[in-house]
C-alpha cells in the first residue's frame, strides 16, 4: 500500500483544479488523521481521495492486486479483490450487495463516466456477479427498501489485524461537509466496536473473483 501505518500523513488524490480546493484537501487531511477510526474520502467513481491512517491499518494484511487495493478504489476491493472477505465480514450479504446499491445508483446519475462503466464492464465478465448484479440486487433492494442506497448508519462486521479489535461491527458513518459535497467527494467513517467471538458467518475466508451466491450461477 501506498501508505502503512506510521507512515507520513496522506496527500490528497485526485487533486482538484481549484488552489483554494487542494487547500481545503490539504487541511482535511490533518483533521482526518486525527480520527481513530478508519475514515476515508471518496469521489463519485469510489477512488480514494484522502485516507487515514487507521483506515489504512485495517486492511494492512490484503496481498497485492492490479486493479483493487482499498487505498485505490473501495469499490473495486469489495468487488473483486479476492482478500476482501478476510476483512470484510459477512462479505456478500454486509458489504457486496450494499456496495452494488450504491453503484448501481451512480450509473443511473453518472451514466457516461468512464471509471464507472470500467467497473460495469469488470462485474459483467463474471458471470455470477453480473447475474447477481441484474438479478439478485433488485430483489435485494424490494427486499430491504430505501436504505439499501444509505451509507449513513448501516452496520457491518470487520476482522480487524488488531487484536485489540479482532472480529467486530462498525458504524458506517457518512460525514460529508459541505465543502466535500460540492467537490463531488463523500467523507465515510467505520466506528469500531469492541471486539466480539468470532463465528463461521463472521471469519473471513480468502475468495476467487466469481464468489457471489445471490444467484445461483446455473440461472
């Protein structure tokens, strides 16, 4: 990773045309180390723009990947980096098929962005993932309603490499200043928790690209 735990404080990427823009970045940096929970800055596409220090630690144990490193793009980790459930607890149910919410709403808003179709074109050759995306997220999203597009306020289970905090839940918590907004970024937080007994549904296990079971690959 670009940045490990220690390490000097994260520079802001990508940088926005505007001087006074990088300043603010510049500055939010500061404040975002100062959190203690993983705390991270995202642009419409999911490219990382700003991460801390703690969000960092979290997924220090992932091996290397061309195309999905967390401190790069998040939706590509969840998606398609193969370590992604050794942290991400509950992977598919937790944290895929909320991700792919989320995604498939910005392809509605953002049709055209060449990141997003990017990714559009990566879940599409998989299989499972494609029929997962097509088929099993829209009876996901009758299923569960509104809040499938809400980052603020879901809980999710981690496997943090500290033992401090091992298998746990954390609080997303969108924390988007206005200033962030209006440069098309969202500010998310994972409030840890203290650590709880690991279960079989809570232990990550390493995956292949094709892991997604909401629909079954023979359909």
């Amino acid at each position: 990773m670009a940045q490990q735990a220690g390490g000097p404080r994260p520079e802001p990427r990508p940088v926005p045309e505007s001087l006074e823009a990088r300043a603010y970045l510049q500055d939010y940096a500061t404040l975002l180390e100062a959190v203690p929970f993983p705390s991270v800055v995202l642009d419409h596409r999911w490219d990382v723009v700003l991460s801390n220090t703690a969000f960092e630690t979290l997924f220090r144990g992932v091996g290397p990947h061309p195309t999905a490193m967390p401190d790069d793009n998040f939706l590509r980790f969840v998606l398609f980096h193969p370590d992604a459930g050794t942290v991400l607890g509950e992977h598919e149910s937790s944290w895929c098929l909320p991700m792919l919410a989320h995604f498939a709403d910005a392809v509605e808003r953002h049709g055209h962005d060449q990141g997003l179709q990017s990714i559009r074109r990566d879940i599409a050759q998989d299989p499972i993932m494609e029929a997962a995306y097509r088929h099993g997220l829209p009876h996901w999203i009758r299923a569960v309603g509104e809040r499938a597009f809400a980052h603020d306020g879901g809980v999710r289970p981690v496997l943090h490499p500290d033992p401090r905090w091992g298998a746990t839940d954390c609080r997303v918590v969108d924390e988007t200043s206005s200033t962030l907004r209006e440069l098309g970024y969202t500010r998310l937080t994972l409030v840890l928790r203290e650590a709880r007994p690991a279960t079989a549904r809570s232990r990550g296990a390493r995956r292949s690209a094709a892991h997604l079971t909401v629909v079954p690959a023979a359909e």
